[in-house]
C-alpha cells in the first residue's frame, strides 16, 4: 500500500516537472498524431492548455507553415535516429507565424520498429526576426556603399537613378521602385520617372506618373509631415481609386521624401515588400541617408545644368546678337561675332589678328583712339559715339560704337558693340508700315473679362432670364448685364434657338443617324451607287439638325405614327435607311420618348462652364437636376399659337415688340402666348456658342451599347463638363461632346468609359466618332421649318 503510494506521489512529482519547463516536450505517433506534450509547449503552438491540444485531434502536420517541410524533417530523422537543432516555421490556430527551434529522436518497440517521435523545442521567433534584421541592415548598409560611389563618379543621372532603385528594391526585398520627380508647377504633372522591378513583374511606371501627378499636393502634404510613411496612410482616395490600385496588383510598402533646397523634389517608392510593417529605425535613417545622397546628385546636376545653360545662353546671346561685338587688346582683334563679320563683309580669319584702325574710316581714327584710351584710363566707364567703320569692298556704313574696358585672359582690353545705324533705319520704316498694317486688322477674337464670362454662361444657362434675375445672381449691374449680352451677340459668340416639346407637337420617337459608322464595305457616303443618303436625309420634312464633315455625317429626325401626311413624308428615316444597299438600321440609333431620357439636349451651358474656367456654385444659375423627358400628351394649338411657335424658332432673337411689327400680330397677344408656351414646358431657348470662340477643336460622338437601363443616379458620368448632348432608351446611350483639344477627348472619354465598365453597364467597347471642327462644312439647326410642316403654315416671314 505504501508502496503504491510513493509511486504516485513519484509520478506527481514527474507531472509537476514536466509542465513547470519553459521549454515544450511532446510525443507523437507515427502519423503524427500528439500522444503526450506540456504545458508550455501547448502555449508556444498556440493552445491554451495541452488538453485543448489533444481534445481538437491535432496533427503536428497541421502546425507547420509548410506541411511539405514535416516530411523533409521525418525523412532526416528516420536517416539519423534522430535530428538536433533545426529551425522550421509554425502557424497557430489565429493564423500568426512563428520560428522553432527542436530536437527530435524516434520511439521504437521491443521489436525495433519505429512507433513515433519525441523530443523538445522552444519558441526562437525573436531570434530570427533579430537575424532578418541584422542581415537586412547589413545588405542596406552594403546599398549605401555602393550608392555613395556611384554618386562620387556619377556620369550620366538616369544610369544612377537605375542603380539606386535597383540597390534599394534589393536591399528591401521590394518587387518595384521608383523614383517620381515632381514639375516645378506641380499642377502639370510629373517631369521624370524610372522604375525598377524584380523578373516577372510588369512595369506601371506611366499609371505610378499620371497616379501622383494627381495627388501631387496631397502627397506632398503629407510627406512634409512625416520623414518616411506608408502611401495607404496619405492617399484619400475614393473607394474607385482603391479599387482600380487593388486592380493593377500595385501593393504600397514604403514612400521617402526627397528634399532639394527645403522643399520636396519628389519620392522613392518601395512597393511589394515582404516587410508590410514599420520599418526599423536604423532601416529609416539608411533610407533617409540614400534620399540625402540623391538629393545632393540632384542638387550638383542642378547646378551644372544652370552652369551650362548660362553659358549656352552667354554664348548663344553674343553669336546671335543684333549687334556687332569685339574684343581688340594690344590694338589687335582678339574676338569678333558672326554679325560684325557679316557687317564688315569679309571672313573671321581676315579680321581676327588684324589691327581694328584699319577697319575705321580715316577721318574717324583719332575720335576711335581717344575714346579707347578714356576707357583703358577708366575716366569714362563706358559710352555711345557715332564712326564710320570701312567694308572690306571700300564702302563705309555709319555704325553707333559703345566700348568698356574688361580683363581678358589675365590683362586688360576694350570690349565693344557695334550697331549698324542703316540697318535700325530700314527696321524703323519697316515699324511704321506693320503698324499701320495692324492698326487695319481687326482681331479674330475679343477676349473676356470675368463679367463677361459670367454673364455669357449665366445667359446659356437659363436663356429666358432677365437681366434683372442675371444681376441678383452675378451682382454685375443690369445696365452692364444689357451692353455685355448685345456686345456677346455682336461679335457672334452665340446664337438663339427656340426648341419645342416634340411630343406636343404629335411626335412620338426620335431617330438619330451616324453615317459612317458602321458603314457596310466602308463605302463613302457619297459615292454610293443607290444615290446619297445624305441628300435623301436632307430632303425629309421633319429633320432639325444635321452636320457633314468630309467622310461623316449626324442627322437626327422626328417620328410619329399618327400623322397622316402621304407615304413620302410619313416615311421616317429608318425606312429611309432601310432602302439602302450600303447601310444597315445599325446605323440608326432609335429613342422613343416613352421609354428615353435626355440628360443633355443641346444645353452648352457646362462646356462653357468648364471652357471659361468658372467657379460657380449651384445658386449661381438655374441647375437642372431632372432628366428632359418630353411629355407623351399631344397639345392642340390655336392658329394663333400655331405662328408665334413658328415664329418664336424662326427668330429666337427678336424680342416681343419686333416680331409684332414682324408677324403683325398685338404684342400684348405674342407676350401672354409666349408667356403660356413657356410655363406648358412648349418651348424652351438655347443659346449655343460658336465652338471656335470657346476654343473647341473636335466634336465627339460616343455611341454605346448597354447591358441593362442606365440613369442619372447610377452613372456619375451623366454630369460630364463637355457633353451638350446625353440620351438613352434601354438598349443604347449616345454622347455628343465637344473638346478643347485629342488629349483633352482621350482623358475624359476613357473616365467615361472606365466608369461604365466598373458600374457593368457596359461590356463592349463603344463607337466614337471624332469630327474635327474644322472639317465640318455644314451644319444646320432648324427647329421653324419642322413647326411649320408639323402645322402646315401657309406663311412668307
């Protein structure tokens, strides 16, 4: 009985040592199942207790980071018997990794077979993490080495900046670095860039240039603030932005500042670290220390750069210069410029050597020598005198002189200009004509001031505003207000239209026809043999507008099946496109007004907007939130409202009491109509601007096709700064715009586009048409002629 009792107080004793160890003991079967392990070694794997260990059946397979890495381990054990010291990677249950060292022997039975492993290890995380960062330290520090001597002998900087990438991104374990110079005017972008990347990895050093050079002050904001940080922390991206970096596999580690003359010059960018953590301090002030360096190259190609340009600028100022230049000492011509040679009329080696008297009239030497020796005496520093100077073939030319006394090469001399006074006298009667020229041309354009531009976009905006509504709004004076809107229609900045409510008038549908898009065997449209659509489409009554450019053409059309007016003219134009053997209905983009929506329909008042530059917030003009649709109800008209409609679109500009004397109708009559047509929604005025004064080049067409319906509120596009025209049925959407110049269309058609993509609206690539400006050769808008086929006006004005 006490006997049994001294063995389990033995066994506690065990028990209690086994788990009191700081180190882990285990036993595992053959396949790796835990038959025995203690307590400190359940935490160090993770586990709160070793029966949680047990209880959860885990395998020690399971705890390696690499399980393939159990296998090379048993294969040493089962060699050797056992395997002392080696270090594997663990992960525990929470996902976190961990370094162990072990030792490991095998348990064998009476028979000698192989039933298991046992042994000890311990954690050694802190160990291996001090390794990696001493070895990290000393590749930084090998780094530096080699950056400082290639700075030292630096010959060519874009050779350097590869060098200094490449040893960073090394050093780092980095999978790309780059190196981003800001413009001076960071407002217009990056001025250089160079990238390195590690094999396999595609370069994005022009995504990296555009990328920063739209957050160039927010990054420079934030890096005055921190000496180096991480680029997720100081971009404020929307959640687009974020998605488009996640999108392209850009993963941002590490950004360093680099300072030239106490201002940011730009940024070294590590990216795709293995270290997405803090750096350590010594790793910190190694980057700052290689920024330093780059810095001080920057600096010293600053300085030579300046050096070599002022010298370009010296020597390029004395060659090209209008004036002759000498230098004579010991009485002989050390220097002369290609002008004076050209003056005097001979070559550089009959003049360089030679005494300059020879080249002075003889009745002017002694006014020559007294002038130089005042100069070498220092009594007069410097002064104009008026010479003859002799031609190499006889003639003399009156010349103005202006000499100072210099030190060259180590002694003194004269150095002088010499201005040929016939030359000044032809440019002077040459003056006079040019001005008297100018003073003839009037100016293409008259440029203007910030009242005018807000009074020309107000007017645009809300073309049926008074001068009064304008001058609450833009606090210009109505007075002021009245001169600047005649002065903007006198000089053509814009013209008037009177635009209808389409479905009131009985129209149901509206047809809009890209010709040469989508043109089958890409015939031009003016040699098909069926005869010229084009000329078919301009002869259909109920076309408003159409433009022709020499290889295309834009025609939109109204449609309704309920007018009776003979087969000819009810036919619409997709019947008429229809009959053609060279196009297709493709051609024809169809929107009717019970399913169609008009963001835009020719309202300009955004692109002058954007083209003039203004800041206006939206109580600065009327803002049309709601999309235009027209109203499906047709109206009845009186004969009377019938001809103040047409008349209204046929002269928009005429005010009421002019187009009464105009159409011999009361003024009181034509107001209270106007009046009534206007607040229906009948009519709406648009003022549209000559393209050129607000310094467009192209006009865009951008036709897509769509997935689903697409709306205001789902597509943030629908507010683009350079479309006056925006409409879609379910099927289709099409854009016409205008732009200020091919890269100015590229930048906002490729938002357009990206946005469509990223909300699925689209999965094709749209049809784009650009027409240059210039090349449009007709362009016609008629609203009067469409009212006055619509009511059958009998009517001459």
């Amino acid at each position: 009985m006490k006997k049994n009792q001294r063995k389990k107080q033995q066994l506690g004793d065990y028990k209690s040592l086994f788990n009191s160890l700081s180190v882990g003991i285990f036993q595992t079967d053959i396949k790796g199942n835990y038959i025995a392990m203690n307590t400190a070694g359940a935490r160090i794997l993770g586990f709160d207790s070793p029966e949680q260990l047990m209880k959860n059946r885990i395998r020690s397979s399971e705890l390696y980071a690499n399980p393939k890495e159990r296998e090379h381990v048993v294969k040493q054990i089962k060699e050797k018997g056992f395997l002392k010291d080696y270090v594997v990677k663990g992960i525990r249950p929470d996902k976190t990794t961990y370094w162990l060292s072990a030792t490991t022997n095998i348990i064998k039975d009476k028979d000698n077979n192989i039933v298991g492993y046992e042994g000890v290890f311990s954690d050694v995380t802190a160990k291996v993490k001090l390794e990696d960062n001493i070895k990290e330290i000393i590749r930084f520090k090998k780094s530096l080495m080699n950056i400082s001597s290639a700075a030292i002998s630096m010959e060519d900087y874009d050779s350097f900046l590869n060098l200094i990438l490449k040893e960073l991104g090394m050093a780092a374990g980095c999978c790309r670095a780059y190196i981003i110079e800001f413009n001076r005017d960071r407002d217009r972008g990056i001025e250089i860039g160079q990238e390195w990347t590690t094999k396999g990895i595609k370069p994005e050093i022009m995504f990296l240039k555009d990328f920063y050079a739209k957050h160039a002050q927010e990054v420079t904001r934030n890096l005055k603030k921190n000496s180096i940080i991480s680029s997720t922390s100081i971009i404020g991206v929307s959640a687009k932005e974020k998605k488009l970096l996640e999108k392209i596999g850009i993963k941002p580690a590490i950004i360093i500042p680099i300072f030239v003359k106490n201002d940011i010059h730009g940024l070294i960018g590590l990216e795709g670290s293995r270290h997405n953590k803090d750096c350590a301090n010594e790793n910190i002030k190694m980057l700052e220390t290689a920024s330093n360096i780059l810095s001080q190259v920057i600096e010293r190609k600053s300085l030579f750069e300046t050096l070599a340009e002022s010298e370009n600028k010296y020597r390029s100022l004395v060659e090209n210069s209008n004036y002759g230049i000498y230098i004579i000492q010991d009485n002989r011509i050390r220097y002369v410029n290609d002008n004076l040679v050209n003056t005097i009329g001979t070559d550089k080696k009959n003049i360089i050597g030679k005494e300059f008297l020879r080249f002075v009239h003889k009745e002017d030497i002694e006014m020559f020598l007294e002038e130089s020796a005042r100069r070498q005496s220092g009594q007069v520093p410097f002064r104009r005198y008026k010479a003859r100077l002799v031609k190499d073939d006889g003639s003399s030319i009156q010349v103005e002189i202006c000499s100072s006394f210099i030190h060259y090469n180590g002694r003194g001399a004269i150095q002088g200009t010499i201005r040929d006074m016939t030359a000044k006298q032809e440019i002077e009667k040459e003056t006079k004509k040019l001005k008297q020229i100018i003073r003839k041309i009037k100016p293409s354009s008259i440029p203007l001031t910030t009242k005018e531009k807000f009074v020309f976009y107000s007017i645009a905006k809300d073309p049926f505003s008074r001068d009064k509504d304008i001058s609450l709004k833009t606090g210009v004076p109505i007075s002021t207000i009245s001169a600047i809107r005649n002065r903007l229609r006198k000089e053509g900045y814009y013209t008037e239209v009177i635009i209808p409510d389409f479905s009131k008038l009985g129209f149901s549908s509206l047809y809009i026809a890209l010709e040469s898009i989508g043109n089958k065997n890409n015939i031009p449209i003016k040699k098909q043999k069926d005869g010229p659509i084009t000329s078919r489409l301009e002869k259909h009554p109920n076309l408003f507008y159409s433009l022709e450019s020499n290889n295309s053409s834009v025609r939109f059309t109204l449609s309704s099946q309920d007018l009776d007016n003979g087969p000819e003219r009810n036919s619409t134009i997709k019947d008429t496109i229809s009959n053609s053997k060279h196009f297709s209905n493709d051609n024809v983009l169809h929107l009717p007004f019970r399913i169609s929506k008009f963001a835009r329909f020719f309202d300009f008042s955004y692109i002058i907007k954007n083209r003039l530059y203004l800041d206006i917030d939206a109580e600065g003009a009327v803002q049309n939130k709601e999309c235009i649709t027209f109203r499906k109800k047709k109206r009845k008209f009186t004969k009377k409202e019938k001809i103040i409609l047409y008349s209204l679109c046929r002269f928009p500009s005429l005010n009421d009491t002019k187009l009464s004397k105009k159409i011999k109708i009361p003024r009181s009559t034509i107001s209270v109509i106007k009046k009534r047509l206007i607040k229906e929604g009948m009519i709406r005025k648009s003022n549209i601007p000559v393209f050129s004064r607000i310094g467009c080049e192209l006009m865009t067409i951008v036709r897509y096709k769509l997935i689903h319906p697409i709306d205001r509120s789902t597509c943030p596009f629908m507010e683009s700064p350079f479309s006056f025209l925006i409409g879609n049925n379910k099927r289709e959407l099409i854009c016409l715009s205008l732009h200020q110049n091919y890269s100015m269309f590229k930048a906002t058609v490729q938002d357009i586009i990206n946005c469509l993509y990223d909300h699925r609206f689209i999965n094709t690539e749209p049809e784009i048409k650009i027409i240059p400006l210039e090349s449009i050769h007709e362009l016609k808008m008629d609203f009067a002629s469409l009212v006055k086929e619509r009511f059958r006006l009998d009517v001459d004005f």
